[in-house]
C-alpha cells in the first residue's frame, strides 16, 4: 500500500495522503464483498429501503463537510460542491425506494404460472472519474446497492477525499461491512484488477472513450455487465428564430461549467450564419463576465482545472496561433488556471474542433439552415447531449430527434436530472444511467415455470 498525496488545484498546496489500494488489497475486498452480498441480497425489501433512507440522512446532515472537500480537493465552486452534495442525497433517495417496487411480471402460459424475478449480480465495481467525484459515484451505488448487490467504487486517483467520506457514512448509518467499499489507487491497480476478477459481475465505468475501449475489451473475458458513460463533443445549436439574446447569455456556462471539466459540456457551438455576428457581439460580454477564482468564495462561477498536466493538455489545444475571438479572465499565481477561451474560425479538421478538450474552450462554427446544422452537429464519433435554440416547435423537435445524442435539450442547457435517463449514443458510451430504469441495468431477469399440473 502506498500512500500518495492529494493537491488542492487552486493553492497546489498538499490536502492530504490517500493509502494507494495493491491488487491483492483490492482481491480481499472483492472476497468481502462477495460475503457481505448474500447477506445484503436476503435484507427484506422494507429494511433495505430503510438503511438507504438512513444513508440519505447521512450524506445530508454531512452535506458542507462534503461540499467542503470537494472544494478542496477538486477546485469546484463551493456553489457547485454544495449542489453535488445534494444530488448524492437526492440519488439515494430516490433508489431507495426502489427495494420494495422491485417487481417481476407474471406472464400466461397452459399448464402453470410463469414469473421473472429481477436478481442482483452479486459484486459491482464503479470506476469513476476525477470531474464529478460525488454524482458519478451515486449515480451508479444507489441503484445497484438498491437492487441487492455489493458495491465496489474506485474513485479517480486525484479526487478521492468525498468518495472515501462517503464509505464511513454509510457505515455509520447501518449499512452492513462490505455491502459498500471505497478503495482509492490507481487505475491500472484497482481498476483493472475490478474488471479482471470473475467475482465482480458488473463494472460500471465513466471515464474517457480510451479506457473505456480496454475496459469493454477486459470485460468480454468474463462476458462481463458493462455500462459506460465516456467523452462527448456536444453541439449547441443556434438558430436565427431563437431568442439569440438568452442563448448568448447561457452559452458560455453550457460549456465552462466546471471548467469545461464535463462530458456534456457544449464545446461546439454552431450559429445560423445570418446571426453570427449579433450572436458574437452578445457572446462577448456573457464570457468576460464568467466570474473565475477562488473556489470557496460563494461568487465564484468557474474554479482551476484539476492538475496541471491537465492544464498543459488543455494548453496544447491553444497555441500562440490559435484563432482566438475572445477570452475571459483567470487569477495569476498559484493554482491550474485557464481563462474562458473562445475559438472562431475553426477549421472542421483543427483538433479543438474535433477533440475532447475537456477545459474551458469553445469553438463558434456557422452554418446555413437546419440540414447543415444537423449534419455538422452529427460529424462526431461522440454522442453525449446537445442543445438546440429556436422559436419554432416544429424545428426544436425534428432537430431533436435527428441529433444522435442522449440528452438533448431545447432552449436551455440542462443536463443530469437523477430521475431522467442518462447515457450516450455512439463511442460516448453503452447503457443508460439514473431514471426509473436503471434498475435494469443492476440486476439479471430471471424467469421460472411452476407447473399446475402434478
Ligand atoms: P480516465 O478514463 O482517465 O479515468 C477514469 C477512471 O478510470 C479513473 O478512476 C481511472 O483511475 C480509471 N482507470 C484508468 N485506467 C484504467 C484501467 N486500465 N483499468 C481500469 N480503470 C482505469 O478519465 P478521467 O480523465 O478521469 O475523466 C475524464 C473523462 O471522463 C472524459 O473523457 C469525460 O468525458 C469522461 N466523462 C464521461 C461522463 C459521462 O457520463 N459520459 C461523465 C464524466 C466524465
């Protein structure tokens, strides 16, 4: 086991040491997990649901301290951290109800009754990224410890504080040992030994679209359960009928939320080409005025980026000669800081154009009418979400149906609602997460015949 230490992306300053899990660490927890799961899976319906009320409580009456340490520890606006806090709760809440609603069907046949039975798989794993440590943990713990299972998480080797936090609080609301562990370390460590160990039946991973891949490769060993929430390169669309003075004013926190740190960030941004200029003219001030520094103040609208090799990456994407329209401002001095940047013109085949630049970049691309923003909108290997602006109904819903993404939005830019599907359609992942489905996706139908006849 060895220890690693945990900067804050704002000061560059030490938070802490987290122990680094080995794979032999990470075996025994799996052997754990498989015992605590018989266990878990035979709780009554009523009783689970209640230990996850429990649990909810927890994370609520800790919601500041965890809020707090998402600030520190990821560099997220305290304003934005104490949200995630709340969705946590607000996740787990919402699954626990799902125990007792975990219903089969009863399906006519001659001769008997026929039912199916939703079963747990036993031991799940979550690796999860580093850009939203607590909502991407909850999205994939509550419904699977709801259906029954144990639950492995491997938090992001940088972003392990809230995660870690959140393993004691349930224990401290009752939850059985070994029902939920955290175990942070590396990825090629934990991670792989999660995919690679026959006991774990499902991993569910968020991550970028590479690893991914090698995970659904690791995964087809074992035939493995497989969600995959991974990168996007989402469109947001202008059109010249919109209310062009709202969609310039909400453009720049479609994509610079979190420091452009997010899968559905809106990091392509076409115009109807006869509005171009007014929409820039009005983009300009929306982004100068994006609010960036110090984390912990309430103010604050937009924090660092989480490493300075990410900062470096991000850099890459704007070089000396980049077509840079317009930015906004960042703190000089310590911390990953990288102002609000705007790109435009920017050829189809320029990497920021192209790439997951996963920071505060935007490019502005024109287009000509509806056909030509879907095409473009569509010349993506990603799918993740997507916005569309328009005054015309007819238009909002023929683009939205012929945008291939999984979360689209219509005159505003709203992403995660725990109650709503989330997931994406084509290399941007596999599966959906969250809503009244997800259930599925953490447990196997099982269907049994009981004959009438002897
Ligand atoms: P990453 O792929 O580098 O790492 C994600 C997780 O996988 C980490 O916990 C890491 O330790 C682990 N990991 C790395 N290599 C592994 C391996 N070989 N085997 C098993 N686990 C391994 O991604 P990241 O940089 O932490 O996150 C950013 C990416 O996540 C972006 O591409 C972003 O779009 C994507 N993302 C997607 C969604 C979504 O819902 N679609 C949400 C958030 C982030």
């Amino acid at each position: 086991m060895t220890a690693y230490t945990i900067l804050n992306p704002a000061t560059e300053q030490p938070v802490t040491t987290v122990p680094g899990t080995s794979a032999a660490e990470t075996d025994a927890a799996i052997a754990r997990a498989e015992v605590a799961q018989r266990s878990w899976r035979a709780v009554a319906p009523g009783d689970r649901a209640s230990l996850l009320r429990a649990f909810a409580a927890k994370v609520d009456a800790h919601g500041e301290e965890l809020a707090q340490l998402e600030v520190a520890n990821s560099g997220h606006p305290v304003g934005a951290a104490r949200w995630e806090a709340g969705q946590i709760r607000d996740v787990i809440q919402y699954y626990a109800a799902a125990p007792e609603r975990l219903t089969g069907r009863q399906i006519p046949v001659a001769g008997g009754v026929d039912v199916t039975f939703a079963e747990p798989l036993g031991v799940v794993g979550l690796i999860v990224p580093w850009n939203f440590p607590m909502p991407i943990l909850s999205w994939g713990m509550a419904p699977a410890l709801a259906a029954g299972n144990a639950v492995i998480a491997k938090p992001a080797e940088m972003t392990p504080l809230t995660a870690i936090r959140i393993g004691e609080l349930a224990l401290e609301a009752g939850l059985p040992e070994g029902v939920l562990q955290v175990l942070p370390g590396k990825g090629s460590v934990v991670g792989q030994r999660l995919v690679d160990h026959p006991a774990v039946r499902k991993i569910v991973f968020t991550g970028s679209t590479e690893v991914g891949q090698q995970i659904m490769a690791g995964c087809a060993k074992h035939v493995k359960r497989l969600t995959l929430e991974l990168g996007g390169k989402s469109a947001n669309i202008v059109f010249a009928d919109s209310d062009l003075e709202q969609a310039a004013a909400t453009a720049p926190y479609a994509v610079f939320d979190n420091a452009g740190q997010d899968c559905c960030a809106r990091s392509r941004i076409l115009v109807q080409a006869a509005v171009l200029d007014r929409f820039m003219e009005l983009l300009e001030p929306a982004v100068k005025d994006v609010k960036v520094g110090d984390p912990a103040l309430a103010q604050t609208e937009m924090g660092p980026l989480i490493s300075a090799g990410h900062r470096a990456s991000v850099a890459r994407y704007v070089p000396d000669n980049a077509p840079v329209a317009f930015r906004g401002s960042a703190p000089d001095g310590p911390g990953y800081w990288f102002p609000p940047t705007v790109l435009a013109p920017v050829g189809f085949d320029a990497p920021a154009y192209t790439d997951e630049v996963f920071g505060p970049v935007v490019t502005v691309t024109p287009f000509e009418d509806e056909a030509e923003a879907i095409r473009i909108a569509n010349d993506t290997p990603y799918g993740l979400s997507g916005s569309i602006w328009t005054g015309n109904v007819g238009r909002a819903i023929r683009v939205a149906r012929a945008v291939e993404a999984g979360n689209l939005s219509v005159n505003s830019h709203s992403s995660v609602r725990y109650w709503t599907p989330f997931g994406g359609f084509k290399q941007s992942g596999l599966g959906r997460e969250l809503g009244p489905d997800a259930l599925d996706a953490f447990t196997e139908t099982k269907n049994v015949f009981i004959s009438t006849q002897a």
